[in-house]
C-alpha cells in the first residue's frame, strides 16, 4: 500500500492540472503510514532490549530492516519536501521507489524455501561477484580507451560528418563517458559488425574485446552465479528446517 500510495503521490504532484489538495491527502496518508512504521520500530525495540540489547543490535544490522528504515524515512522526507520543484531530483524519487520494492521482496523470502532461495540468490551474487565487476570495469575502461585513441588518430576511419554511425559518434566523441558507453553495449552483445569494419586494426580490437570480454568473462561469471546459488540454497534449507 506504501508503494502505491508513495508513486501515485509522486506522479499526482508533477502533475499541474490536478487539484493540489488531492495531492496534499495522498501526501499526508504515506506520511502516517511511515510513522506508524517509525513507532512500530520503537516499540520493538523496546521490547526487545528488555531481552538482550545485543537481540537489538542484531536485529537493526540486518541488511532487510536497514533497508527498510532507509527506505521509509526518505519516503518521510520526500513527502514532506516538494521534489518536483527540482527536475534533478526525478533520480532521488526513483530511488525511493526501488527501496520501497525491496521491501516485497523481503516479505517474499519468508512465503516458502523456493522463494526464499531466489530471494536469497539475488543478493548472494551481487555480493560474490563484487570482484569480477571491478575486473569488467577495468576491461570495458582498458578497450573503450583504446577504441578511442585507434579512431581519433586513424586517418581512414571518418570522425567528422552528419552521417557517422553510433559507433563512429561515440568512439570519435571528445567525451570518454560516450567510448565507454559504446564498450560496455559491445560486451553485453548489442553491436553491428558492419561498424567496426573501418580498419584492421578496429576488427583486431572488436576481436579480442568479444573474446575476452563476452566469452571468457561471460563464463567466469556463470561459475560464479552457479556456485552463489548452490549456496543460497543450503542457507534457505536452513532457515526452513531449523
């Protein structure tokens, strides 16, 4: 209800032809359901200091209730602040959202031990792929660089003109951020081999870029999210059977 509630808020306030009392309502019944999250908070923590503070302690580390305090208190925030008086704010709204959606999927792990698998799954490879991430940034950085440099400098590739192709654009742009943009759509199998037909030295980088980039990289990762999920698996066979 807090998600609907919160983007139907977000979207009735950009929205200039509305009356903005109905906003203000909308606005005014996401903010009392976050603070009867707040005090539900409170008082459960209350209770379970009583117990043992380290319980406590425990219990707001864990990484689906800081999430969901996050969570509810920018929705607090923005509800009480005027975000569509910034356009650049627009990301900070989206954000929002994405938290509170996270929120689904923490009740959703709890339904049975195949979802809980899955749920499990997501977040044990986003954190066992932390290195190979950095090791394909440093790729996609380390081929976008060399792109660049092969089309600025070579004379039979043409950089200037109306009619250049996306690719051309991109790697011949005085902007690093376009040359690395167009490498990482080159890694994930988004490209047009007719555009890097303009030299041999081109074909010889899109050669090793897919090689490396695509197949070998492509593997290691497919062992890593094989070996995360097998464990995700033992842990929500645990948390079900005990």
């Amino acid at each position: 209800a807090l998600l609907l509630l919160f983007r139907n808020t977000i979207v009735l306030e950009a929205d200039e032809e509305l009356d903005p009392d109905f906003g203000f309502y909308e606005s005014t019944t996401v903010f009392l359901i976050c603070l009867h999250y707040v005090l539900r908070r409170i008082a459960e923590a209350i209770a379970l200091s009583r117990m043992s503070m380290k319980v406590v302690k425990k219990q707001l580390l864990n990484r689906w209730v800081v999430a969901d305090i996050i969570g509810v208190g920018m929705t607090m925030w923005a509800v009480t602040n005027d975000l569509n008086s910034n356009n650049n704010r627009s990301f900070l709204s989206a954000l929002i959202l994405g938290l509170l959606w996270l929120r689904i999927l923490a009740y959703l792990k709890v339904v049975n031990e195949q979802m809980a698998t899955f749920v499990l799954a997501l977040f044990q490879i986003l954190s066992d792929i932390r290195y190979f991430l950095v090791c394909m940034a440093v790729v996609n950085f380390m081929f976008a660089d060399m792109f660049h440099v092969v089309y600025r400098t070579n004379s039979d590739i043409k950089c200037s003109g109306d009619d250049l192709d996306p690719s051309n654009a991109d790697f011949c742009s005085k902007y690093s951020i376009n040359s690395y943009l167009r490498t990482y759509t080159i890694l994930i199998g988004d490209f047009n081999l007719e555009h890097y037909k303009d030299s041999t030295t081109v074909m010889f980088l899109w050669f090793l870029l897919t090689l490396f980039g695509v197949v070998i990289m492509l593997n290691v990762l497919i062992a890593v999210v094989s070996e995360s999920y097998i464990r995700s698996q033992q842990s929500s066979a645990v948390i079900f059977r005990t």
